[in-house]
C-alpha cells in the first residue's frame, strides 16, 4: 500500500530558527478585530505543544520495530517538525497567558487526559490511532486554511505566517503516523474508525471549552458571549464556511482503502516553498503568497 502514494508525497523538511516576531505588538484580536475568530485559532494554539509532545510519543512508540529506513527517516523529521511547532506555539501561548488567558491550567489538564490517562489506560495501538486521526483533521484543516487566502485576509501577519508554516508542515509529514499505524502497529479498521470518533468528539469540545475559559477572562458579558457563541458557530458551521469545505476529506479517513496522499499536496505548497527559501523570511513568504493567492496569481507566485 505504501508505494502506490510516495510518489505524489513531498520531502518532509524541518525547518528551525525561524523568527516571527511573536513578542511584538501583535492586537489582542489579531484576526478580523473579531474577539470569537481570534480565540479560536488562540484556543487551538494552546493545544499544540502537548498535543504535538503527545503525538512523537505515540509514533516512537513502534521506533524499535521499524526497518523501513525512509519511514525511520520521516519520523525523524516528523519529530523534528512537531518540536519546532510545539516551541514556537509555547512562544505563541506565553503571550496569551500575559493577556490573563490561564495557560497553565489548559496545559495541565491536557497533560492529565492524553499521558496521565490515555498513555496509562490504553493500548500503543489506540493512542497512535488517535495520533494518526488528529494529524488527519490537522492536515485537512490545514489545507483549508492555506487554499483559502480569505480566511486570513484581515489577520495579523506575524500569525497568518506562524499558522501558514505550520500548516505546510502538517501537510508534509501527513501520512508518518497512518504508515507507522497501519504497517507497523498493523492496527485494524476497528481501531483506526474508534480512535478517529474519539477525536472528532473531543477535539471540538476542549476548543470550544478553552474558548469560552477565554472570552470570560476576556471580560465579555454573558450576553455579549452569547451574541460572539451565535455569531462564531455560524462562521464556522455555515455552508461555505471554516468546516463545510472539510467534510469530505474528513470522511475519506474513514474509507477502508484510504492513504493520505491519496489527496496530494496543494497547489499553494511548492509557491510557499519557494517563496521561503528565495525571501528568508517566512512573514515576507507568507504575505507574498497570501497576495498572489487573492489576486488569482497563485501560478505566477
Ligand atoms: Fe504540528
Ligand atoms: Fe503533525
């Protein structure tokens, strides 16, 4: 299964000492002015560094068993990229806590559910499905956010570029815990559609919950909170809208012949690329990207 899809899978290149200016005078409602919109992605920011911690562990769980030495090597790099991510979304969440966002107290809580209690209590097998599940949602997430410039129009640029590298990274290395799930662990469909159900039900709601820990440390009125929950839900649950579009890749997980570079990479990937290494900078990179991608020019970048 593996061979039929390298093909259309690109290098995975980790990529460190990159600067985006996160200590600057970033607005508190960096996206759109819009208190729900900016808590969202901030919410999900504070999710990163254990969750992405939590994710090397569960592959490297199976390191000892694996021969292949271009899986070894993605691993590798996997593990690379995700400790990138989670340095500079620890960065990122230091900021947040200085807003009075209680970081410590999410950070806790996330480390008590996935290694106090999901790598106490459950098989390698299952914490690597729910690895391989949430790389999946990440990946389709961030090929969302990157084909559609509009999203970050109004966004600061110093955390479109952040959530921009991210997201190109979480496209490269895809499929590095599906193949260690499902040549290595050998996991079944069973395990694989659990883990991905787990996923679904409770990513969404420790968003949601870390949100709303959010707007109230914001000092938003219950009713103000109400009219931004109204609002937000419909922005991202409308028709067209930031999860509409997702539905389907979503849903392809779960299809039993599925591999993740079944989807290839987007047309926005190797522009991306190229801009970074050409300008040095992946604020400039981005911006130049996003600038070309709302003029129709994606093919020029
Ligand atoms: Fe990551
Ligand atoms: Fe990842």
């Amino acid at each position: 299964m593996q061979d039929r899809s390298l093909s259309s899978s690109p290098q995975i290149i980790p990529r460190e000492k990159l600067d985006f200016d996160l200590d600057g005078d970033i607005p508190q409602y960096w996206m759109d002015n819009d208190p729900f919109k900016t808590r969202f992605f901030d919410a999900l920011s504070t999710l990163f560094p254990i969750g992405e911690k939590f994710f090397i562990s569960c592959v490297r769980d199976y390191k000892d068993q694996i021969t292949d030495p271009k899986l070894l090597a993605d691993i590798k790099d996997f593990t690379r990229q995700e400790a990138q991510h989670g340095m500079l979304h620890t960065q990122y969440n230091n900021r947040l806590h200085r807003q009075g966002i209680n970081v410590p107290e999410i950070l806790r809580k996330q480390e008590q559910r996935l290694f106090g209690f999901l790598r106490k209590r459950t098989r390698k097998a299952f914490t690597l499905g729910i690895t391989a599940a949430s790389e999946h949602i990440t990946a389709i997430m961030a090929d969302c956010f990157v084909e559609r410039p509009q999203i970050f129009e109004h966004a600061d640029e110093r955390v479109r570029a952040l959530f921009m590298w991210h997201a190109m990274e979480e496209m490269e290395h895809k499929s590095v815990a599906f193949d260690v799930l499902t040549r290595v662990a050998r996991a079944n469909y069973w395990t694989r559609s659990v883990s991905m159900l787990v996923v679904t039900l409770l990513f969404p709601y420790h968003v949601f919950k870390i949100m709303a820990h959010m707007l109230e440390a914001d000092g938003f009125s219950r009713t103000e909170r109400m009219k931004l929950w109204a609002k937000g839900l419909w922005w991202l649950y409308k028709p067209g809208g930031i999860f509409m579009p997702m539905v389907g890749k979503y849903f392809a997980y779960l299809k039993p012949g599925f591999h993740p570079w079944q989807d290839p990479v987007v047309p926005s990937y190797e522009p991306w690329k190229r801009l970074l290494r050409e300008l040095g900078d992946p604020i400039a990179a981005a911006n130049t990207l996003q600038t070309r991608m709302l003029q129709g020019e994606l093919q020029h970048a």
